[in-house]
C-alpha cells in the first residue's frame, strides 16, 4: 500500500499518456511524505465498453481510486487526498478544459485486520535510498 | 458518481452485448430520479483469465458494483438496488435460463469526505436540458 | 460471493501462470469449508499502464481482493484470509524469491443489505454433488 488504481474509457487512449500519469500520482504519493517508495503502486484498468453521460463518443471519464492502510488521521488523509487530486487535475487540464470528460478520485481504506502482504522490493530499494544517503554513496 | 462498474468472464463476449447493457443500467439510473444525466459513468471491465464454479468452459459470471455518493437513505438505496438488479435480470434474461451463469450485484457509498470530483460535462448537459425544457427548446 | 479479484501489471504475463493461479484460489475456497463450489468466482484484472516502486522494468506487483459476504465472524475471515494468502504466497514463490515483486491482498464484507444475485449455476451443481453422495452415485 498505497494502491493507486483508475479505471477509464478506452477513448481515451491516444489522448492521454498513461506512463506519465502514473508516474506523476507515484511522485504525489511520495511528495506527501506518508508512502515509502517501495511500497506505491500505480495502474491503469482499460474500460473497452462504457456508457458516459449523454452518451456522445467523445465523452470520457477517469475514475480513480486509491487504497491505503487502516490508522491515518483523518485531517492526513484529507492532505494526501487534495495532493493528488491537484496532480490529477493538472495532468488532465486539456481533457478538463473540453465539456466531454469527468474525472473522479476517492480515497478507501484497507482495514488492517483483513490485510496481507509480502514485499520482495522493500529490501532492495531501502538498501539502495540508505546507500545514497550515505557521504559517498551512490545516487539513485 | 453514480458509477456502474462490472467484472465478467472474457466468455461472455459474442454472447452479451456490452453497449446495450451499459445503456440499459444508464437508463435505469436516470429513471429512478436519483441521478444526473451528466454524472452517471457505466463501464465493462473484461477478465480474461477466470475460475467460476465447478470450471465448465461455458460458466460465466458477471458483478457489478455500484458506487454512490453517501447521505441517500437506507429506503432509497434499497430502491435504486431494485429497479438496477430488475434491469439487470431482464437484460441478462437468456444467460440465466442455463445453468451456465452466476451474476451478482452490489451498492457501495463513497465516503464523501475522502471523495473529489471535477466534471466538465455537467454545464453543457444542463445547458442543453435546460433548453430543451424552454416552450421553444431542441428535443435532446 | 466470494470474489476473488485480482490486479496485476502486465509484465507478469508468460511468467504467471493465471488459470494455475485461479484454480488453486478455487481450490482454497473449497478447502475452507465456508463456500459452495458453484458460489466461488476468480478472477484476474490485466494492467498494462503501471509504475511499481522504484520503476525497474521488472517490478510487478498482484493485488487480490476477496469480496465475501457479511456475517462471519472476525475468527473466522482471519482464519479464510490465512489459508489464501498462504495459498497465494506458495504459486507465487518463484516471483518472490526475486527483489521486484509486490503481493498485497485484502478481504472486504459485502453488506447484506445492499447485495442482489441471481445463481443458475447452483442448481446443476448441488445436484451433481448430491448425487456423487449417493452410494451408486457418479463422482464429479
């Protein structure tokens, strides 16, 4: 955790850059100072079917929806969320400056009780940040 | 929100038609007098690899979840889970009657505190329906 | 219900094998005792746009949600969500032996009141295994 995960219509594609977003909400997530890096995870869920609105073809949505562990002060978690609702508003300004796109984000909880997890990078990328923090240690 | 969101076995394509059902569960939504035409999303998410049931080639399933922003009564909710479940059966009508399919359906609220949204839609559908109300307004 | 669901980046392909993993998922469920056969439902979201951690090319990550509905008590959904992630964590081994991989899963309730379904596969399924229960019964 954190999982970041949106869904959106396939018209999408072509008009937006994928890589970019999910490499902007990953560097969000990490500005916050809430989320170790090893530990974020964003992805793109392609819709093929859909129906927006009053149903024009150009008409398109993004919905995205972001998981994180159970214990975060409310007030946190209302600082995580307008950060990377910033991010996804200005990554997506053309598609918001036309009157065919909605966009969505809510934050969930994952109840702690209810979780697991195994995590193979962890080691490797803590060693790595401690290694550059280092006086002569190499950068990232 | 409201966003319809289902999951289905990949098997189902060339038997269930995807536009149709998302324009029936839209449809739905604006009838209950609960929603927006410019804020209800419909959408298919496809799952090509998949386990349902005793794991016959022809089992099939298909869940939808439905997202709704929170403050409705427990009464409306029931409401609108009926009048969508009923869209839902009618549609879907030939995969239940074999012995083949399992669908399921489900209400969740957004919490509306940990929920952001920018809809660039809405001003020119209310526009638009607005003027089809004027004695001398289009038809939509 | 229940659901199982699962995310995955898209590099995972050719190195998961996703029917194997579905049906060990299956066969866990039964294991439990708590789910009917024709009840159980997995399957695998594919996402090709992702960033995992430090961004290698090689990182993947597979997050399982298991939807369940209401009712059990704490022991008893600590007790199913132990036996599937110990599932989960022996099929995929291999990918966390290596320093790039992320698994995470999570069970979520379904409320009672705000689930509908419709189940075509039950019948032909209790009455295959009723009728394996019979002394010149068939096996399944």
């Amino acid at each position: 955790m954190p999982h970041f995960s949106y869904e959106y219509s396939a018209n999408l594609d072509g008009r937006l850059d994928h890589d970019a977003l999910c490499e902007r909400l990953f560097d969000t997530a990490i500005s916050t100072g809430f989320f170790e890096v090893g530990a974020v995870r964003v992805r793109a869920v392609r819709c093929e079917h859909y129906r927006v609105a009053d149903g024009l073809p150009e008409n398109a949505f993004l919905h995205l929806m972001l998981r994180i562990g159970q214990g975060r002060s409310e007030q946190d978690r209302a600082a995580i969320g307008e950060a990377v609702f910033n991010a996804l508003t200005a990554q997506l300004n053309d598609l918001l400056s036309e009157p065919y796109f909605a966009l969505t984000f809510e934050i969930c909880e994952i109840e702690s009780a209810y979780s697991w997890k195994k995590n193979a990078i962890h080691p490797r990328v803590r060693a790595a940040l401690a290694a550059a923090d280092t006086p002569n240690g190499e950068t990232l």
